[in-house]
C-alpha cells in the first residue's frame, strides 16, 4: 500500500570530499608532530652515581680532562688540545685494538668543548664502549 503516490525515492549520495579532507589534515598533522628516532655511532653509557660499584673491563683506556681542558691518556699529557693531536695519542695506545673500553673522566669545571672533542675522537676511531666516571653524590 503506497500512502505517498507522488512521492519519488531520493537517492542517497555520500560526499567523500570531506572526509578525504580530514585524513589528509590529520595525516600532515602525524608527520610533522613524529619524531624520529635518531641512532648515534657513539653509544655512551652513563654509569649511576651510587653506592654499588660497577663491574670494571679488565685495563680499559683511562682519559682524563682537566679543568684547563688538557689531555690526559692513561697519566701521560697530550701535546696540546687539538682533534687531530687527541686522535693520533688515542690511535697510537689503541693500536689494532678497536674494541677496547675507554673510560672518560673530565673535571667538574672542564669546559664542555673538551669533552665533546674527546667523545667525537673516540667515536671517529670506532671505539663504542665509552662510559663517563663520576663520584658517589653525598
């Protein structure tokens, strides 16, 4: 029984341009508000400051830094500051062995400069295995 005689049925349209809209909006919006994931040469673990001690590499290479931002490796003083003079000490007491540990241990006051050069040296020889000593805090 038709109550409506005149009555057409209305085609039903779905609009995709909208919703096209939408995704691509929120698909700039994931991609500039991502961050990526950025993976150094230089892995660098910092060890805690507590009071358990850490189980220690058999003779890894000791260099220190001093207030002033000079060279130390394993107690002899580097010639000057440079990357290149740092590279060649580091290179010259590494020999064949890339693989060995190197522990750094810069002064409180030593400028973040020296620090940075001494990590860069390190990285750019191939050494990985770098941790930074510290003191138990009080």
């Amino acid at each position: 029984m038709n109550l409506r005689p005149d009555h057409k049925e209305e085609t039903v349209e779905v609009n995709l341009t909208p919703l096209i809209d939408v995704v691509f909006l929120l698909l700039i919006f994931f991609m500039v508000t991502t961050t990526f994931d950025r993976h150094a040469k230089l892995k660098v673990s910092l060890p805690e400051s507590s009071a358990k001690t850490t189980q220690q590499q058999s003779d890894p290479l000791v260099l220190s830094i001093d207030a002033k931002g000079n060279y130390f490796i394993n107690g002899r003083q580097v010639v000057n500051q440079s990357l290149d003079t740092l590279k060649q000490a580091l290179r010259k007491v590494i020999g064949e062995n890339g693989d060995k540990a190197l522990v750094l241990r810069a002064d409180a006051n030593t400028p973040h400069k020296a620090v940075v050069r001494a990590m860069d040296a390190a990285s750019q020889l191939g050494l990985t295995k770098l941790s930074i000593a510290t003191v138990e805090a009080k």
